[in-house]
C-alpha cells in the first residue's frame, strides 16, 4: 500500500473518530441536560416532602399536645366525678353487662358493714346472698331464697322498678337501678329513712288530726240539743208574746225577736250539721220571701247599736222592684247581717244607707237585684261594694263610702 493510501486511510479514520467523538459529546450533554432536570426533580421533591414531613411533624407534635391535655381534663374530670360520688351520702355503683361490680363509692360499700367481699369484682348475685347470710337487709318473715329470687327478678328486668327495702340498722334504703344500652347498670342506694319516719309522722297526724275531728263532730252533735233548746224556748216565746195584746211597735219588735231567733236557728243547724260543710254539700233552700220586709227586720236588729253610735239607718228600695222573690232568706240574712253589723261597727258619725234597685234582664221575668250599703261620714272612703242575688259579679260604685266585705264570708250570687 503506498503511503498516500495509507494517509488517506488514517485521514478518515481520524474524521471517524472525530465525528463519533461529537456525537458521544452530543449524546453525553443530552444525559446531561436529562440528569440535570432529574436532579433538579429529585431537588424539588425532597424539598416538599421536607416541607410535608415538617408539617405531619408539626400537627402530630400539635395533635400529641392536645392529646395530652384531652387526658390531662378527663382524668380531671374522672378525678372531680368520683371525689363528688364519694361525696354524696347515698350509695353509687356501676355493674357491667356480667352483673359484676365496676366501682362503687363509700357509702354503697359501707352497708356491708366491712364485708372484704363485697369489692369490685363481686357479683350482683353474691351481694344478694351476703344480704340474706349476713342479716343485713331486714326481709321480715320472708324466705332467704324468695326474697333473692324477687330482687334478681327484678335486676334482670329491662326496665328494674324502684326498690325500697330494710336494712337491719332500721334504715330504709330506696334502690333505683338504670340499664344502659350495652348492658351496664348504673345502681342508686338512695337513705329516704327520714321521708319514711316523715310520712309515718304525717300519718300519724293525719289519724290524731281525724280523732280530733270526730270529737268535735261529736260534741258539737251532743251540745246540739243545748243549743237549739234555749234557741227554741226564745222563739216560742216570741211567738206567744205576739199573741197578746201589743201596739204596733210592740209587735214589730216580737215579730224582729221571732224572726232573728228562727234566722239563728237556721244558722247554728247549718254550722252543726259539720259532715255536710266538711263535704261541700251544703245546699240551699229555695222559698217565696219578702226581700224588703227582710231588710226591714236586720235594720229593726241593727237599731239598737246604731242609736248607742248616734247613727241613723236608712232604706231606699227601688219603687219600681218587686218586694216577692224565691230564694234562700235564710242564707241572704246571714250575709247581710255580717255586712251591715260592719257597716255600722266602723261608721263613727253621720248615717247608714241601704239602697236597693233592680235591672231588668233577659229573658223576662228574672230581675237582677243590687243591695248597695254606704256609710256617710265614715272612718275611711273607699268604692262601695255592691252584692247581687242573681248569678252576677260584685258591681262597684264610686261615692265617699266604706268597704263592705264582711270577714269570713264571700258575697254570694244566687239565683232566684
């Protein structure tokens, strides 16, 4: 080969070599550019998952934080709950789904009087047993076995009914027991010793307070006949002295005597006749009356007392108003006396006005009466109070007058 070839042949093995030089050099700044964006990918990456570690870091130190306080309050709040239930004097006590004792606090445990079995742990069945062996609840004349049969009865149930039972000490004890959702049961032991010996007193009371009222139903039945008999004698008395020879104003006078003595007789019935008071039947009796001619006899009876004041008793009835009505008079004398005896008692000076009108009502022929009674010139001015017979309230009229609300009594409405 001669050396021009040789040359030749060097010459394009070394553009060859120069050209496969410039593509690994192309080749080699592309896997350049390539690792480079991976770096920086791998760079970005690292970079947000450190940020994401850092903030997990954060919350999981923020999370553990709360975490520990969340604990910190509930034993707090545990702590706070039980010193309250070992407080309390009443008995506490959680079972679970087993009937086994979680806790319970001092007072429950110490109605076993010390018992070291009676501890968490111990079955709702053991603690009836030790009930009965140790004598500690008082079950009377009843068997051991019934009486625990009873009460596990009663356990078992869903809903377990209110207990009350005796303990040998004489206390009572109330046992309220409440069945959670998953079984457990919340067992009160609530001391109501004092409601009991409270309740005997009241019924203890209650007897005496009956004793009492049956004697004094039964002397006011025996002083009775006392009392109607002198009452009686006044009456017929009355009534024979009306038979001779009298004026005008003599018999005017035996009529007022005779009329107030049957009045008081109608009244001291009414009050002796107790059982029907006591039972709210007492009943009205209904009769023809005069109601002006019944007025004219209280004014008559009030007479005396007004002259000793210096007073002057009055009578304005409604010209236009019927003296005959059908009602209780004897009822209607009660009242009015007690409202008149006021009126004169706190009238000092001047006169006593009875005034009687009526307003016609509907239908025809019931008539609404209204008995106003005022004082004039009297201690102190206040509304007059005005009674009606009818079925109607207390009406009220402004004028210079005194209160006419007689004590004890309320002014009736009647129908008549």
């Amino acid at each position: 080969m001669s050396l021009a070839n040789k040359l030749a042949e060097e010459r394009r093995a070394r553009l060859a070599a120069e050209r496969l030089l410039e593509q690994k050099q192309v080749e080699l700044q592309a896997a350049n550019r390539k690792l480079g964006k991976h770096a920086r990918a791998l760079s970005d990456e690292i970079v947000e998952t450190r940020a994401k570690f850092e903030t997990v870091e954060s919350e999981n130190k923020r999370v553990k934080s709360d975490l520990h306080v969340a604990n910190e309050k509930v034993e707090i709040a545990e702590r706070r709950l039980w010193h309250s239930i070992e407080t309390i004097q009443d008995g506490f006590a959680f079972f679970d789904a087993d009937s086994r004792m979680i806790a319970a606090n001092p007072a429950y445990i110490s109605v076993f009087d010390g018992l070291e079995l009676v501890a968490p742990g111990i079955s709702y069945v053991e603690i009836l047993q030790l009930c009965t062996d140790e004598g500690i609840v008082n079950i009377g004349d009843l068997d051991p076995t019934a009486w625990r049969e009873t009460m596990l009865d009663r356990w078992q149930s869903l809903n377990p009914e209110p207990e009350v039972i005796r303990l040998w000490s004489g206390e009572y004890i109330k046992l309220v027991d409440q069945r959670g959702h998953g079984g457990d049961v919340v067992s009160l032991a609530l001391n109501i010793t004092e409601t009991v010996r409270y309740e005997q007193q009241l019924k203890e009371a209650r007897r005496r307070a009956e004793s009492a009222n049956r004697a004094k139903s039964s002397f006011l039945a025996n002083m009775s006949h006392e009392i109607r008999t002198p009452m009686n004698g006044v009456v017929g008395m009355a009534e024979l002295l009306k038979d001779t020879e009298l004026n005008e104003e003599q018999l005017l006078y035996a009529n007022t005597i005779k009329n107030s003595g049957e009045a008081l007789l109608v009244i001291i019935n009414d009050v002796l006749d107790y059982s029907k008071i006591e039972a709210e039947k007492l009943v009205l009796h209904p009769e023809p009356f005069d109601l002006e001619r019944c007025i004219h006899e209280l004014i008559m009876l009030m007479q005396p007392k007004a002259r000793d004041q210096g007073l002057e008793i009055f009578l304005d009835y409604d010209l236009f108003l019927p003296t005959q009505f059908v009602g209780d008079p004897g009822r209607l004398r009660q009242v009015l006396t007690n409202l008149m005896g006021n009126v004169v008692k706190f009238t000092l000076e001047g006169h006593v006005l009875i005034r009687v009108v009526g307003v016609q009502d509907s239908p025809p022929p019931a008539v609404r009466r209204f008995i106003s009674l005022s004082r004039i010139r009297g201690l102190v001015s206040r509304p007059t109070r005005s009674i009606t017979c009818l079925a109607s309230s207390i009406r009220s009229r402004t004028r210079k007058t005194g209160s006419l609300r007689a004590p004890g009594l309320a002014s009736p409405s009647r129908s008549s």
